[in-house]
DNA sequence: AGGATCAAACTAACTAGTTGGTTAAACTTG
DNA sequence: CAAGTTTAACCAACTAGTTAGTTTGATCCT
C-alpha cells in the first residue's frame, strides 16, 4: 500500500468498486464499503469518480474492454473463438457477474459494446461462407455467445447436477459451436407449432 | 378494485412486487412503490407477507414456479421443448428478468428449482438415446436452455444489431437444437488449445 | 327489523437506522 | 510555503419496519 499516491489510490478504489459491483450490483453497492475494502477515504471516491453512477460506469466500461480485448475474435474459427471466451469466463468469474449487473442495470450503457459487436458482425460478414444461409451473422454470433456463455448463465441448481470438470465443458461448448457453423439453417425439419 | 376483501389485497399486492422486482431487483425495490401501485397501505404488505425479503421469495417462487409449469418437458423432442421456452420467454419478458435478478441476488434459492431440474434430467436419461456419448443428460439439457434463452439474455447492443422478426429467431433456436442433439461429442474436431 | 358488539381489514404517522454526498481542516512533499 | 492529497465529522434525504388508532362488514341479541 502507497499513500500519498494518487494514481495508485485511484486504482485501488476502482478494484474494491470492481469487487463491491460485482456482488451486489448497484443498488446493492455501499460507498463505505468500497471506501473501506480500498483502505481509502470515502471522499476520495467521489473527488477522483464523482459519484455513485459514474464509479459504476468506470466498473462497467473497465470490466467490457478486458473481456472484449482479452478474447480476440477469429471469424474464420468461432469455435476458437467460444473455447477462448469459455476460458477467459471461467478465469473471471467477477466479469460474469459485472455482466449480468449491466444488463439488468445499465441496458442501455451501449456506446462502447455497439461498437465492439459491430466490429465483430463485419468481420463475420467479410468472411460471407461461415454460416449458412437463413440466419445473418449477427444471428449466429447470438447462437456462438449463447452457448460459450453457457456454463456461465446456467442456474446454480442445473450446474450443481452437470459434469463438474472444465475440460469436459469447454470440449462440450467448441464441439457444440462446430456443430452449429456447419448446420444449414434455410430449412427446419419440423415445425414444431 | 375490491378494498375489504383480503385475498384479493394479497393478490394485487403480490402483482404489484412481480413488477417492481423485476425492474429494480431487491436492493432497488421500494416497498412504498409496491403498496402505492398495489393501492394497498405499506403496512398490510407486513402483515400478509412478513418481510421485504419474504415478499422477494415469494414473487420468485410464483415467477419459478410459473416458468415451468407452463413450459412442459419432453425428452423425447427438445427441439419443442426449445420452441416452447422460446415462446414462453417472448410472451413473459418479465420472467426473464426475475430469473436473471434471483441468480444474482438468491444464488442459493434452489430447492424448488433443483427438483424442478432433477427430473427433466431423470426425464433424459429414461430415455437414454438422445443425445450421443460423451456429455451427461444434464450436460445436454445446459445447452439446449442457453440456446432457447440465448434471445433473452443476448446485450442489447447486439439484439439491436440482429434479425428483429421473432419467426426467425424461433427458427433458428428450434434447428440449433436439432443439430446439437443429432451432434457426436466423443470426438473433438479440432483441439483449440 | 335494528341497534350493540367484535374481529378483521385498513390507514396515517412515526421511528430508528442507513446512505450518498459534502466540507473544512490536516497532512505530505517538492 | 503551496499545491496536491487525505481525513474525520457531518448532513439531508431516504427506507424498512412499527404502532396506535380507524373503518367496515358480519354476527348476535332483543
């Protein structure tokens, strides 16, 4: 610990903020506390973020750029792609829960998001042959995110009677992907009405 | 509006707490909004419901319980059960989000659940045949519920990015099921290490 | 019938504690 | 000293929960 220093006092507030948010989201987040778990005033808080609402933004926008930076998006091979996301989940469980804050919080906290997803959808688009026709690349990047975000969203209650070994997962959502890019989805079988 | 008549008190209290649960989740929910839109006194939610906690599990068992009564399981043909869920989730967005606001907020509120999920899964494995080798029933059931929930859960940065038209979604939640449950897991493709 | 009685339903006002945010003073260092 | 950094004390607004008292409708008694 480094007083005296504000840069690193800084950092030391956004961490505690990153760990408060996530367990109890906004609403549920106390400022003693992250003023507390920071070994920091809590006036320093609003001095270096401003207030409530905007140390939460920081939280948001740190928490989105590592996820998206840490996981490079390779369209010619999105079951790389969800075996990277899959690991990168499984290493940050904090993120998992920032996430889910946001969408429940914050849902239209988008500037930056948009464009990373847009980002992602042209490249898709640029390739053109990954996905069959019927659904647009954005559709499938949903499938391909739905399925390695899988094992990350499931209900405690499900997991807890699922295979508990990683290994098996992360075989299970890159197969999972592989099956889905090479489906043709200009036909349905059935109905199912 | 029937004032007098205590079961129907309860009733438009309970209705009132489904809706500001689901928007603001439990730190955010105000027990003086659920009495002023239930039009009943803040103290009769005490009285009929103990707790601002207890009126929380209570909306959750009635939201859980709900969910999957009104979405029957077949073993036999996921694909519908998919459909089905789907359907469901289009028809009760604030289902989604009671859900999504227990997993952050009552992680460990699983005991009707669990057996909920128990049995799909004994469902599963009476059949057997399903799905190949290589990943439990249960391990199954994970992927087919994030595809089937994968539009409920999508950031809507990138909802806003994909196909709007709900046929299309249905369509292609419906076919990726298929395709995963017609899917060999005992071997991966490629190893994405 | 019709007034007295009573328990259940309901209400307004209040309490004790919490919370985001502020401020003025104090400390540290160049 | 002077600018930047840190702190303790403080405040106004809010919030879950309580309480003392009122209204209502049904039941009973004559």
């Amino acid at each position: 610990m480094s007083p005296r220093d504000a840069e690193a006092t800084k950092k030391r507030i956004l961490e505690a903020a990153v760990a408060e948010f996530a367990q109890h989201g906004f609403s549920g987040a106390r400022i003693d506390r992250v003023a507390s778990a920071a070994n920091a005033n809590k006036s320093l808080i609003y001095t270096y973020y401003g207030s409530k609402d905007q140390l939460f933004d920081a939280v948001l926008e740190a928490a989105i750029g590592d996820l998206h930076e840490s996981v490079p998006f390779t369209p010619d091979d999105l079951p790389a792609f969800g075996a990277r996301l899959f690991d990168f989940l499984v290493a940050h469980p904090v993120e998992i829960r920032i996430d889910a804050w946001r969408r429940l919080e914050r849902p239209t906290n988008t500037t930056l998001e948009q464009q990373m997803f847009a980002e992602k959808i042209a490249a898709l688009d640029a390739i053109g042959s990954t996905a069959a026709d019927g659904t647009s690349s954005a559709d499938l990047l949903v499938m391909v995110l739905a399925v390695s975000w899988a094992w990350a969203t499931v209900p405690e209650a499900l997991g807890a009677l699922a295979s508990a070994e990683i290994d098996l997962r992360r075989k299970q959502v890159v197969r999972s992907i592989e099956v889905l890019c090479e489906a043709d989805f200009t036909a349905s079988l059935n109905e199912h009405a």
